[in-house]
C-alpha cells in the first residue's frame, strides 16, 4: 500500500555572509585608482584620466564601452576588467578540520554621546570560532585601452607593484583569523585586438593578467556575552588561639581586585 503521508523536508540552516563577493570586491580595489595620460590636447596640455575598474565578462564590459549603462554618456575608455576564472579546494592549506578555538573580546566603554572612556571595560564577548576551509581563486584582469599607449600606461604601473605578489587585509576584526592573503601575479601578460560586437570602432587593445590567491570560506561561529570576575571576596578563618591580635585592627575578609591597568580593552569589532 502506497504510504499516503507527506513527508516533510528537514531544511537546512541558511547561512550566507558574502565572503566570495567581499574577496572580488576587495580584489577590484586593488586595481582602482589608476590613471593614464593622454596626447597634446588643444591646449597644447596633456590631461590625466581615471581607468574604472568593472566586474564581469567581455560582454558586460562591451555594454560600458557602448553606453557606460547609460543612452546619454559618451564611450569611455580605457577600462579594466575583472572576473573570478577559477575556485577549488587548497588541499594544501587544510589544517585540523575540526578544531574551533573561543576569543574574548573587551570592548572599551563609551558614554552616552558614543565617546570612549578611559581604562573602563566595555561590553565583553566571546567569539567561538571554527576552523575555516582554504580555497584557491584564480582571476582575469583585463585592460581595455582605444590605443596601444593607454594598455602600456597601465601594465606598466600594475606590473611594476606585483613583484609578484601583493598583501591584502580583507577586514581589522580581532576575532577574524583569515584578515590576510596575498594576491600573486603569474607574470605573464597577453596581448590581443578585438572589436566589441555591434560596433564599427576601431580594434581595441586588450592587455590580460592573470591572478590567483588563497582564501579562506568561514562557517558561523558563535558569539555570546562573557562574564569576568573582576573582584573576589575571600573569608579568612577566625583564630581563636596561638595568636594575639589585640594590637591589630580585625581582619574579617581578604578581597581581590583588578586594577585598571589589568584589565585588557580593545577597540570595537565588527
């Protein structure tokens, strides 16, 4: 007999914390900021223009150059892209899969107005942390220049700051273990002409570097309020014989406090 009863579906815990999307993002900014020089203008001047950085395919990156994602702007260019080409497991990098560690955190105190206080403890929490899993991500970048000048402008600026490699701090919490990696150019750069479909402009030069670096993916970890004891009250045992006290002042307790200087404070953490 066909059993009529529904099953229900034992959902597991969603957990999503943008950490992929935070490395890309972080990565895009390594490349941000960069600038070339352009011939005599009129004016018989030269003048500098940003290179923006893009996160996608040669397709989203012909859509900037046709429109900039707008009917009314001018095509811009130079203009670099950026895409993640590859991602698997580092089995190199695995340690202890199930180890997990607590951190405790002091934070300093703050007055109503949010200003610290000095040599006051805050609010004090205990981070749980379990072991993370590294991985390996592999990327593109791509430079798009309307001349073979604008190209060299850039590859020589990037190139000459990854000799090979480059740290990156991906955030400044102390409960975070995996805050540093290092992006490592493989030295090789390619050249090559192409024209963005649906367009009869000229061929554009396209420079292409290649990236990897090792990450680390995080699972939850548990975060709850710490209890300290800062102060012990311990009673001492009356004495009734052997010893005279009558020139002292009784002593009925011994108590035990942490001066300011013992206790550790740290600055907030996200």
């Amino acid at each position: 007999m066909a059993n009529d009863k529904k099953r229900s579906l034992i959902r597991k815990p969603y957990f999503y914390d943008r950490q992929i999307a935070r490395y890309l993002t972080q990565i895009a900014s390594c490349f941000a900021g960069y600038q070339v020089m352009t011939g005599n203008q009129r004016d018989g001047k030269h003048r500098m223009m940003d290179v923006p950085v893009v996160m996608g395919d040669w397709s989203r990156v012909n859509g900037y150059i046709l429109n900039g994602g707008s009917e009314n702007t001018m095509q811009y260019l130079p203009v670099m892209s950026i895409i993640m080409t590859g991602f698997r497991q580092n089995a190199e990098m695995r340690q202890a899969p199930q180890h997990s560690e607590k951190y405790q955190v002091i934070e300093r105190a703050r007055d109503a107005e949010g200003n610290l206080l000095i040599n006051q403890a805050g609010k004090r929490t205990t981070v749980e942390r379990f072991q993370p899993v590294p991985y390996q991500m592999e990327l593109s970048l791509s430079i798009w220049g309307s001349n073979k000048d604008q190209g060299l402008q850039i590859v020589e600026q990037i190139c000459t700051v990854f000799n090979p490699d480059m740290e990156i701090q991906l955030s400044n919490s102390l409960s975070d273990w995996t805050f540093l990696t290092t992006l490592l150019f493989d030295g090789d750069v390619q050249m090559e002409k192409a024209v963005p479909s649906g367009t009869d402009i000229d061929p554009l030069d396209i420079y292409t570097l290649n990236f990897n670096t090792n990450i680390w993916l995080s699972p939850p970890a548990k975060v709850y309020d710490t209890k300290h004891i800062y102060e012990i009250h311990v009673p001492i045992k009356e004495i009734e014989e052997g010893l005279d006290f009558d020139e002292y002042q009784e002593i009925d307790g011994l108590v035990i406090r942490a001066d300011d200087e013992d206790i550790i404070t740290f600055e907030s953490f996200n």
